[in-house]
C-alpha cells in the first residue's frame, strides 16, 4: 500500500509540473488576468442594467398576462366551489346563506372577478 501511495504522489506531483507549464507568472499573465476581472466587471453590471429593465421585456409581460390569467381563473372556480357548497347546506341542512356565511368566515360580497 505504501509503494502504490508513493506511486499516486509521484503521479500527481507529476500533474503538478505539467500544470503549471505557461502559467509561470508573466507580465502578459499578469495583464490578462486583470483584463479577465475588468470584463467580469463589466459584464456584472450590464447584467445589472438588463435586470431593471426586465419589466418592460414583452416576453415578460406576456408571461405575467398569462400567469394573471391563470389566477384569475383559479379564484373563479374556487368562488364557483364556494357557492355550490353553500347551495348545498342550504339544501341538505335549512341554513340561512348569513349563517354559513359567518359561520366559514365569508365575506357578503363576494363576488366573481371580472
């Protein structure tokens, strides 16, 4: 066990030397690697800028249009859930619509939304 050790730490070792071939710190290095972090920097902010101007992205707003739709038929046919079992305590038990109304906790206007 100890010779394979020995053997993987030459190998790495090895590894090591090659990997650092054309990375010995140069001046050239030095200035790309700096030009690398100012383009970071700048691509940071320009992704900045595009993010406060997202709202106004059509696809945005088509999205946010459909994503309302969707709700606004949600509350309908939870509204439409509500009144078919209020039609049916009303039926089934001889409540008054102002007694299961207060009993649930449901508002008097409730109403669909348009």
């Amino acid at each position: 066990q100890f010779a394979e050790s020995s053997q993987k730490k030459e190998a790495l070792q090895k590894s090591i030397e090659k990997a650092k071939i054309g990375r010995e710190d140069t001046a050239e290095r030095a200035a790309l690697i700096e030009e690398l972090a100012a383009l970071q920097q700048k691509k940071k902010q320009l992704k900045t800028e595009i993010d406060k101007y997202r709202e106004c992205d059509p696809d945005v707003i088509e999205e946010m249009r459909q994503t309302n739709k969707v709700a606004k038929e949600a509350a309908n046919r939870w509204t439409d859930n509500i009144f078919s079992i209020k039609s049916w305590a009303k039926r089934k038990f001889g409540f008054e619509e102002s007694r299961i109304d207060k009993s649930f906790g449901i508002p008097e206007d409730l109403d669909y939304i348009d």
